[in-house]
C-alpha cells in the first residue's frame, strides 16, 4: 500500500541497487541553499560521482527540481544529465521529448509581472526575485519579514497569469504553470528507457518533491526525505544534503 503522510522516525535509504531509476532533486537535498540561488556551488567530486552511478544504472539517473534545466546544466557542467525542470514543466531524457510550457504568457505581461515584483519588494532588499523564463520565484529566506508582502503579490499575480497556479515551498513562493508536478515528471520518465521497468527512488527536501514521493509511493518505490520536516509522504529519510552526497559516494 502507499505509505501515508506521516512525523514518525524514518529509517535510512538502502545501499543502491542496479535495479533502481534515480531521481534527485538539487537544492536542498544534493547542494545546501544559499539565500541566492546563484551561489550555490556544486562539490568538484559531486558531478563525476553522479556520472559514475548513472552508468551503473544503465543511464537511469535523472535530476528533477525547480530550476529550469538550463540552470542545472550551467551547475554540473559540463556533464549533462536526464533532467526535469521547474518541476516538471521542462523535460529532458533518453527517448523523451522536450515538454513544451503548460501555459503560454505574452513576453511583455511576464515582463510586466517580473518587473511588478521587483518594485513591489523593494522594500525588502534580502527578498529574491527569480525569474526563470517560464515560472517566477520568491524568495524571502534571507528576511522573513517579506513573507507577508510576497504572499500578497503573488495573490495578484496570479491573477494576471492564466493557466498558471501558485506553488508553495520552503520560504519561497512560486508562480509556474499548472498542469506539471516532480511526480508527473518521474512518472514520464518511468514510461521510457532506460528508466521503464525499475524500481524507482527518490530524493528531495521540499514542499514541492510531496508530489514525487506519492508517485513513487505507488509504483513500490523508495522516497527519501532530507532534512526535518514532517509531516511527510517519504518512507526514507536522510539529515542532509552532506547525508545525502556520503550515501551516493558509497554507491559510486
């Protein structure tokens, strides 16, 4: 049966398997967060030890997070690796063809929004706008008192932007379009070689990776929380993403 959310005390993740497909999530749960998402910097071992288990699964290694893939590509150059971008908006896989956007907004009106929201946290200096061509991020880790102010732009925004949906995660707000989740993503991927026909495992850190756990849940997979929050639909857990590079390291 699916496992059901739950606070209780998760064992660690089993050694890997040949027989798995490997889903990621990036930050937060491989690279710890920076308050600005363009300083986190990728451990010079980290990409050639993701290379070496891909090969070990036969290329059934995927990364899928909420940066678009051209970001993940720009961190882990110059390897390149199945990925799902802005949680599962963007594809890109053996056998997979590119997703297009679930919602399509005229170049100008995003513009619009992006440039709204920056004036409107002006106010608040350590708040982020990220934007990343197709979904809006905002940040207020590094002030928490933004929170409020962000929450009430991003109600209006969304108003502006049809087919889009409002995204919640760890001290972020995130405008993208509805239609696609990390658990939709994964299970894309799961219908193609070289992942179709393994046992599927995930890991990631956020609100957002919810969506991947549940979809591994039910095909008998392994879903891995890092970190402490809870309550979780993960069946695993790992403390963080230096956990999480030790358990890959011992696989590698």
């Amino acid at each position: 049966m699916p496992a059901a959310e739950t606070d209780a005390p998760l064992p660690a993740p089993p050694p890997l398997s040949e027989h798995w497909a490997l889903f990621l999530d990036v930050d937060g749960c491989l690279l710890e967060f920076e308050d600005d998402p363009d300083l986190v910097r990728v451990p010079p071992s980290l990409s050639t030890q993701l290379a070496l288990i891909a090969q070990r699964l036969d290329g059934a290694l995927a990364l899928v997070s909420g940066r678009g893939i051209a970001g993940i590509d720009r961190l882990f150059a110059p390897a390149r690796f199945p990925a799902g971008g802005l949680h599962g908006v963007e594809l890109r896989g053996a056998a997979l063809p590119q997703a297009e956007p679930a919602a399509a907004v005229e170049p100008a009106a995003w513009a619009a929004v992006v440039a709204d929201a920056r004036a409107w946290l002006a106010a608040h200096p350590r708040a982020r706008v990220e934007d990343k061509g197709r979904a809006l991020a905002l940040h207020w880790r590094a002030e928490p008192e933004a929170e409020p102010r962000v929450r009430a732009f991003a109600a209006l925004a969304l108003a502006r932007l049809p087919g889009y949906r409002l995204q919640p995660g760890d001290c972020v707000l995130e405008l993208r379009p509805d239609g696609a989740d990390k658990g939709a993503a994964i299970a894309a991927f799961l219908a193609q070689p070289p992942f179709a026909g393994r046992r599927p495992v995930f890991a990631g850190d956020d609100l957002t990776d919810e969506h991947g756990f549940a979809l591994v849940n039910r095909r008998d997979g392994i879903s891995i929380v890092v970190g402490n929050r809870q309550p979780t639909l993960a069946t695993h857990r790992l403390a963080d993403p230096a956990a999480v590079r030790r358990w890959l390291q011992e696989a590698a």
